[in-house]
C-alpha cells in the first residue's frame, strides 16, 4: 500500500501507473550527498586513481607481448613485473580510500534520513496516525532508506569509476587503432537499449515489492502488538496463515523482479561477449592486414572487456538507480505530508494559564472516504469551564465525548466555532506552548519500554531526584517502585507489561504531576482497576486535580462525584449542564443512565 497527499491509502499493484522520476526529484535524492562533500570528494581521488591504474594493465600486457615475449628479454620481464605489482598495490590504496569514504558517507546519508523523516512523522496530526499502520511506517524507514543509501553512495561511486574506464579505454582504443574502435561502438547502443527497457521495468517492480513487504510488517507489527488479544481468542494460526499469505504476495512480486534480473543479465553478457567475438574477428583483420600488432590486438580486447563492462555495469546500475528512486519516492511521500494541526502565522505563546476554557457554538465532523459529507460528530455546542473546577463528560456511547475531549490539546481543530482558554483561540497559540499546559492520564496508559524512572521524566526531562520521588509519593507509587527488583531503575517493557494496570496508571499520574500542567484531561483513568487499585489511583487523582481545571469523561459514580459539573452529550449535542442533584432532580437522560449504569457500579471505598 502507499498513501496519496490527500491521506487515501490506495493499493500497490502492477498495473498502477509509475511516472518516471523527475528532475527535481533526483536533485533532491543528490542533495542528501551535498553534507559529505570532503569525504565524496576523497573517493572520487580513490576510484579516479583506481581506475587510471587499471588502464594501465592493458598497455603493460601490450609491452609484455611485443616487447618481451617476442625478443626474450628477461631483463625487461622482470622491470614490467614490478611495474605491474606497484600498479596493483596502488590500486588497492586508491580502492581502500574510496571504500572508506564511502562507506562513511553512505551510512550518514542512512542517519540522516531516518533521523529526518521519524522527526518528520512526529509533526504530523494525530489524523494521519489513525488512517496509517505503525508497521509500514517503519518499514519505509528501514528497508527504502537502506536502498536509497545504496543509490546515492555505491551506485554513484560505480558510475563514475565505470565513466572513467570507459573513456579512458575509449582513448586509448582510438590511439591504437581508430577503425577497430568505431566498429565496437557500432556495437554498443544495443547493450544500453536493452538497459533502458528492462531499468523501466526494475523501478515499477521493485516499488511493488517494496509495498509488499511494508504491508507484511504492519501486519506483523499490528498482531505481536496485540499478542495478548491474539491468545485470548486463540487467533494464533489465523495470525500466521494471514501473515504467511502476505509473505506469499510478496513473494510473487519479488519473484516477477527476479524475473526480469535473472533475463536482464544473461542478456547483458550475450551481448557484451557477442561484441568481443566481433572485435576479435575485426581485429583479427587487421592484425593479418599488418595494421595492429599482436600485443596490441590483447591490449585492444581488455579495452573492449573494460567498455562492455562498463556499458553493462552502467545498465546495471541504471535499473538499481531506477529501483532506489522507487524506495525514495516513499520516503519523499511522508517528508512531503503536511501537518493538518499546526501555528498559524504569529501564533502567540500561551503564558501560565488561569485555565479558564470556553467552547463557543463548536461543530466537528471526521473527513468522509470518497468525498461524501460526513455526519457532525459535534453540534454547536456552547460551554465554559472556570478556572479549577472540574467538569465530568457524560453520555451513551458515540456521543461525542472522547471528541470534545480531544479538541482541548488541539488533536483535532473544530470544523465550525472555536475553542478558547483563557480567552485565546487554540488556533492563535503555539501548539508547543498550549499542549506545555495540558496533562493527559489516559484510560490505557502507554508507557515505554525502558524505566520506572525515564516513564516518569517523561513529564519533565529537567526534573530533580527529589522532584521525582516527590511525584511518585504523590501519586501513591513510591512504595511499590521502591519494592521493584531495581526500583527506580527496573525496566517495565513494552508498553509497561512488567507493571499491573493499577501501577501504570500511578505512574501516569506521577508523570502528570512532574509536568504541572494547568489544565487537565482524564479519560476515566480507573474504568479497569480493581477496588483497591482504584481507591489508591484516586487518592492519587484526587492531589493531581487540585487547584486545576479539569476536564474528565466518566463511567464510574466515584469520577461523578469528584466533579462540580456535568455536562451530558447525546448524539453530539450538550442537552444537560449541572450539578449531579440538579440532574437527577430534572429527570432527563442524565437521570436514565444514573438509573441503568452508574448506580450500579459500587463506590471505591
């Protein structure tokens, strides 16, 4: 799969239309050597040096056959051995250079692009999250980066050291014998035709395998994931023969550019050795019509091997060009998406916020596929909230609660009215400096797979040791860090499975309490503890809130109780805002749901 600038994931196939790279687009792949200038500019001296040298062979084979073999001089076989082993260990000096500076070059061009493109992702709006897969992300991360860093370092490498070979060889051709050498070059335009066609095919087949292989690292990504539903629900052979299927897609698209390699190269080599055996029969001519001298007609044939391989390295090259350029077109793809959530120009920078909120006449609705209007998942709703109080969101399922939630930290932008704190509109702050103020505990808290501690410095990456352990203390998650096998320093992998769901959820209230945000966001942060984790989670929700406005969606009585207000949703609509007495007394749907949910859920003691 790969995904369009309007965000619309459209299937990777062999019918669908490949448009050549661009200029610009080969200018900006080139762009990422213009850092490493020093170092490219060492292997050119290593693979121009090395090259040069290996002009040098053909015309010591020359001398070696005219001038030795042919008058017995031992004297002169031994200086031209030594000429040919100082040439060789030259060579390999040049060789070394250019290998290290490349390598060098290469493996930063790999840094540099990974680091751009996952700071890059980091920018872009929850939005582009939810309609992308984790695992083809990362896919185009690893396995395209690595195929462009191969185009822009050893590809390019190649074609210079391959042009040096073949003009240098072409020279000296023309200086022993101009008639041989037109003839080879009448020769060569069929070896880089058949390059440019089978190149074609190469690039759109390889951006094929290479959408294949990042859908199978999504679904890979997406079940070990989610090993423990998986398991629950005994989908392990389903999850295997899914990902086995997908494997078997990429598979026959991998096979389709083994395809046209495997022909690609034989044809290669049929027609650069079909050239040789011409040259040798043309030159062959003009050895017995006394125009070539036999040294001359060897040294005329590893000239026409350097051409021939030239010309094939070239078409070689060419089609491994036209598969990175494939790679990068993916990568450019997510450098080119543009956040939706952004500063407006001279957003302003939100000082410490009294945390007053205000939502006037807000309406939202997701973007539909296909163009259709979508339905308003918010409709005009007008509310405020002062400062340091706590408002409780209430309503069935797919009322809009999680929505008008998340507008808050500006996740999403309203489609109609505005959203305000302390009387700016969001859309007229910084981003950085709004969100600074916000504390988020989710309902599933996700922490990190390294520790206790880098979890809770997550709040605040300057925080003290003190500060730290006062958080924690704080949050009711001092004692049981301190009883870990490393305590502080214990790992809690992925996403915190080493910790109970009691103790992930204090140690997302001590990450809070470490930020000090002004305003705060609860997505009923105890919905799946037991009573005991539940009543020490709020004790620890209860310090968190104090003297801060707070916003919180709610399940349960005891998240009832701890706010001043409530305000009901139902089908996108504030229909009740009050008091919990004031909307039992009025008998609407707040009254209902009291009735058949919450009254049956018993209080955390």
């Amino acid at each position: 799969m790969f995904t369009s600038r309007s965000g619309r994931r459209v299937p990777a196939d062999d019918t669908a239309p490949r448009n050549p790279p661009t200029r610009r687009e080969i200018a900006r792949l080139l762009g990422y050597l213009r850092p490493y200038r020093r170092y490219l500019a060492a292997a050119v001296v290593g693979l121009t040096g090395g090259a040069a040298l290996g002009l040098v062979f053909p015309w010591i084979m020359q001398n070696l056959v005219d001038a030795v073999l042919a008058r017995q001089d031992l004297a002169e076989l031994n200086r031209i051995t030594l000429i040919l082993v100082a040439t060789f260990l030259a060579r390999a000096v040049f060789y070394f250079l250019q290998n290290y500076a490349l390598a060098y070059t290469g493996e930063r061009i790999v840094v540099d692009l990974r680091r751009e493109t996952y700071a890059h992702l980091h920018t872009l709006s929850v939005r582009f999250f939810s309609d992308r897969r984790v695992g083809e992300l990362v896919s185009r991360l690893s396995s395209d980066v690595t195929l462009v860093r191969a185009a822009l370092t050893n590809n390019v490498a190649a074609v210079l050291s391959q042009a040096i070979t073949f003009l240098g060889s072409l020279v000296l051709m023309l200086v022993l014998n101009w008639r041989l050498t037109l003839f080879i070059l009448a020769l060569a335009p069929l070896v880089a035709l058949s390059g440019v066609l089978f190149g074609r095919q190469l690039r759109k087949l390889s951006t094929t395998v290479q959408d294949q292989l990042a859908d199978g690292t999504a679904l890979a990504e997406e079940a070990l994931s989610g090993v423990r539903v998986v398991k629950a629900f005994t989908r392990e052979p389903y999850e295997a023969e899914r990902y086995a299927a997908q494997m078997e897609r990429a598979f026959d698209a991998t096979m389709a550019l083994t395809r046209v390699r495997a022909a690609f190269g034989p044809l290669v080599t049929f027609l650069g050795f079909g050239a040789l055996a011409a040259v040798l029969w043309f030159g062959g001519r003009e050895v017995l019509a006394s125009r070539l001298t036999g040294g001359a007609l060897i040294a005329f044939l590893v000239y026409g091997v350097n051409i021939a391989a030239a010309l094939g390295s070239f078409t070689a090259l060419y089609a491994q060009l036209q598969e990175a350029l494939g790679a990068s077109r993916r990568i450019f793809e997510l450098l080119d998406e543009e956040p939706e959530i952004r500063d407006a120009p001279g957003a302003r920078l939100l000082a410490l916020a009294a945390g007053r909120l205000a939502f006037e006449r807000v309406s939202f609705a997701y973007p539909a596929a296909g163009g259709q209007a979508a339905p308003a998942v918010l409709r005009d709703i007008t509310l405020e909230i002062e400062p340091g109080e706590a408002l409780a969101l209430v309503g069935p399922s797919g009322a809009g609660k999680s929505t008008l939630f998340n507008l808050i930290p500006r996740f999403y932008d309203p489609t109609a009215g505005r959203v305000c704190v302390d009387g700016h509109d969001l859309r007229g702050l910084t981003l950085r400096s709004l969100r600074a103020q916000i504390g988020i505990v989710p309902q599933e808290t996700h922490l990190f797979s390294g520790t206790v501690r880098e979890n809770l410095l997550y709040g605040d990456l300057e925080a003290s040791p003190a500060a730290l352990a006062a958080a924690a203390r704080a949050a009711n998650a001092a004692e049981f860090i301190e009883q870990l096998p490393d305590g502080y320093d214990t790992l809690v992998g992925e996403k915190g499975v080493k910790l109970s769901g009691g103790q992930r959820q204090r140690i997302a209230i001590a990450r809070a309490l470490l930020k000090d945000p002004r305003l705060l966001l609860l997505d009923e942060a105890t919905s799946s503890l037991d009573s005991e984790s539940e009543s020490l989670v709020q004790a620890a929700l209860d310090r968190l809130m104090h003297g801060r406005t707070t916003v919180m969606i709610a399940h349960r009585l005891s998240t009832i109780h701890r706010a001043n207000r409530i305000a009901v949703l139902d089908a996108g609509q504030l229909i009740e805002l009050g008091a919990h007495a004031e909307l039992l007394a009025s008998g609407g749907l707040y009254a209902r749901l009291y009735q058949l949910q919450f009254r049956r859920v018993p209080r955390a003691p």
